[in-house]
C-alpha cells in the first residue's frame, strides 16, 4: 500500500509554452491543474515516444482501432488504469469508467482521483476518445 506524501503544493509547466506577460516566464500549471494535464499527457503519449524511459505511456492510441465495443471499453479502462498507477504516484485512483459511443464513434472516458499531499476534494476528468490518423 502505497504511502500517502506530505505536499504544500504541485507545480508543472503549460504546454502552450506561452510567456508570462508580467515576468517573460513560462505559464505554469498548479496543483489541480498540473495534475490533470500530467493524467492526461500520460494516456496520449504512446510508449516509446518519450526519451530514456520507452516504457512510459498508454496504449490508448492503438486501442481506438478496435471495435467500439464493451471489450474494447474495458481493454481502454484497463490499460488507462495500469499507466496512472504506474507512472502518476501523487494521484490515488479511484474510479474509471470509458463508455462506448457508438453514434460519434468514439469513447467517452471519466476519471475520479484524488490528490495526494494537498486538501482538496476529489477531482474529476473528463475527455473523448477518437480515432485518427
């Protein structure tokens, strides 16, 4: 069982990688939202795509080509469920649910976490999957 860490607060950079207008920075992400954006960046990128660590990623990407199906809903919920606990520890999963859209031909994926380290509420994610090219 994993132990819960001590933060005051989370930090990360936006990838507009747009310019403070009051101090020439970079923007960056807090709390809330840094953690969000890393969920999110860690089920689009594919593994292999990232330098020095091939392993980091989902499979997502190559799952949106099967049947919109419930299998393939729960290969998606799956594999989205193994690479946050895998490579996002300040978050404590707990739910996810992608549900099959068979009119737009997509998914609709919904993630429930917390955040570990700060007193906040549980925080909800919501996206669409779809294939493309």
């Amino acid at each position: 069982m994993p132990l819960d860490r001590v933060s005051k607060s989370f930090k990360d950079i936006s990838m507009s990688f747009k310019a403070n207008p009051l101090n020439d920075d970079l923007i960056a992400l807090k709390n809330e939202a840094a953690i969000a954006r890393s969920i999110r960046n860690i089920v689009f990128t594919n593994p292999g795509e990232k330098f020095f660590n091939q392993s980091f990623g989902s499979r997502v990407s190559k799952l949106l080509f099967e049947n919109i199906d419930e299998i393939t809903s729960i290969e998606l919920q799956n594999e989205i469920e193994n690479s946050i606990i895998s490579y996002e520890p300040r978050v404590s999963l707990r739910e996810v649910s992608v549900v099959p859209n068979y009119d737009e031909n997509s998914f609709d994926v919904k993630i429930i976490y917390r955040v570990i380290g700060i007193d906040v509420s549980d925080q909800q994610l919501e996206f669409v999957l779809l294939p493309t090219r």
